[in-house]
C-alpha cells in the first residue's frame, strides 16, 4: 500500500453498499418518473428545460427546494470528484454523467455505492497477509 493510499478505515458495513445501490436505483426511478408525469402534462412531444426551469421557481416553496438542491448537490459533486481522486476510485465519469443525466438523487448514491466498493478493497488490501 503506498502512503497516499487512505489506511486505518474502519471494516466496511457489508450491507452498506447495497443500501446506496438501491438508493441509487430508487433515485433513477422516481425522479423520472415526475419528469414523465411533467412530459404528459406540458403536451407530451419532448421535455421543455425552460418551462421545467420556469416551474421549478414558480413559488417560494419550489424556489427553496431548487436553490438548496442546486447548492447541496454543487457541494457534494466537488467532494465526489475530490474523493474519487483520493481513494483512486473508478468510476467518476459514471458518477458525474449519471448526475448529469439522470437525477442527482440517482447520481450520489451510486458514488456512494462505488465508493463502499473501493473503501472495501482498500480494507482487504491493508488486512491480508
């Protein structure tokens, strides 16, 4: 193991990653699923970005909700892509395509889960003979 190889983490939760799995997927589903349900209601020929944006801020409920996903989610992408680097972890581009794309609720746990993966490699690694 190299010294910028993060040592010492306590023994992976087995069960953990399979918990941000299907986070992960629960992320991509139900998102989507609004973002039909958005489709139908707006004429359904294709997803119009400025009418979502536009609806997204139509009240100070919907505004409180947009700004501080925008906010936390910023925060989170830069200590993802920061992590990543650290732990050496494959993947990223997944990840951030994935956040991109898909839905942030679906693009944070799937870092999660891979990252439960490379902690749980890295554990191995320092505890085998």
């Amino acid at each position: 193991m190299t010294s910028d190889t993060p040592a010492g983490y306590p023994r992976p939760l087995p069960w953990l990653k399979w918990l941000y799995l299907a986070l992960a997927i629960a992320g991509a589903i139900f998102p989507w699923l609004a973002n039909l349900d958005f489709v139908q209601a707006t004429g359904g020929a294709s997803f119009n970005l400025a009418q979502f944006v536009s609806q997204a801020n139509a009240n100070p409920a919907a505004q409180s909700l947009s700004r501080d996903l925008a906010i936390g989610a910023t925060a989170v992408v830069i200590w993802i892509v920061q992590e990543s680097r650290r732990i050496k972890m494959r993947g990223l581009a997944w990840v951030l395509l994935g956040c991109i794309t898909v839905a942030f609720a679906f693009g944070a746990p799937l870092f999660l889960y891979l990252r439960e993966r490379r902690l749980e490699e890295l554990w191995i690694q320092e505890h085998s003979p």
